[in-house]
C-alpha cells in the first residue's frame, strides 16, 4: 500500500521538485519509505539541487569555466567547483542514507526483499 505522498518546499525550483517525487516515489517501490525519512529526503533534494546550481555557475557561453581571477589578478579554482564537489559528496551521504545508492540496496538487500515479497503474493 503506498504511503502519504510530502509535497516538495515550496522553495525548490522544477528540477528539485521532479527529484523530490521521483525519489518518493521509489522509496515507497522498494518499501523502504518511512515519514521519518522527511529531513533525509529534504537535505539530499537541496544538496543535488545546490550542486546543480553551482555546476551551471560554472558555465560560460556553453564552455565549463573552471578557473576564475583572484583578488590579485591570479587564475584560481572557481568557487563553484569546491560547492558542486562538496555539495555532491553530501547528496551521495544522503542517497546512502536514504538506500538509494546501488551498494547501500546491495548492503540491505533491497532487490531480494522485493523480489521475495513479489513471490509471496504470487507476482512472481
């Protein structure tokens, strides 16, 4: 039975909201779902969006800038790059956490579960 459905914080933007539900979503398909998992599934929403965000800093007239001037006219790392590596590094923690990443079902036996309880109401 599908559990209730959280609409997305009003503050994410299209892309963020489209991850919200699709993550939902299979949270509940692969019955690990739970409301408590709320926080977990906001912070790995808003770190994937911040890292998309800082990714799309980076581009210029389609080109990947990954170098900007310093305060003394030197060429140093874009600060987008360390907020799209440290705000990816927090989403896959988050997606580890929430059992989306395909080691942490693995760990779980996410793909077992669900194939064995497909088996007990004869969907097999």
């Amino acid at each position: 039975m599908p559990r209730a459905k959280y609409p997305p914080p009003e503050d994410f933007d299209a892309p963020a909201k489209a991850l919200w539900k699709k993550t939902q979503k299979q949270l509940d398909e692969q019955n690990t779902w739970s409301d408590s998992d709320l926080p977990t599934l906001e912070r790995y929403v808003r770190a994937d969006q911040r890292a998309r965000l800082a990714r799309e800093g980076l581009m210029v007239k389609g080109e990947m800038v990954l170098v900007a001037k310093g305060s003394q006219g030197q060429l140093v790392q874009h600060p987008n790059v360390k907020t799209a590596r440290e705000a990816e590094r927090d989403a896959h923690e988050y997606a580890k956490d929430l059992l989306l990443t395909p080691k942490a079902r693995e760990q779980h036996q996410i793909e077992k579960k669900k194939a064995e309880a497909a088996g007990k109401f004869g969907l097999d």
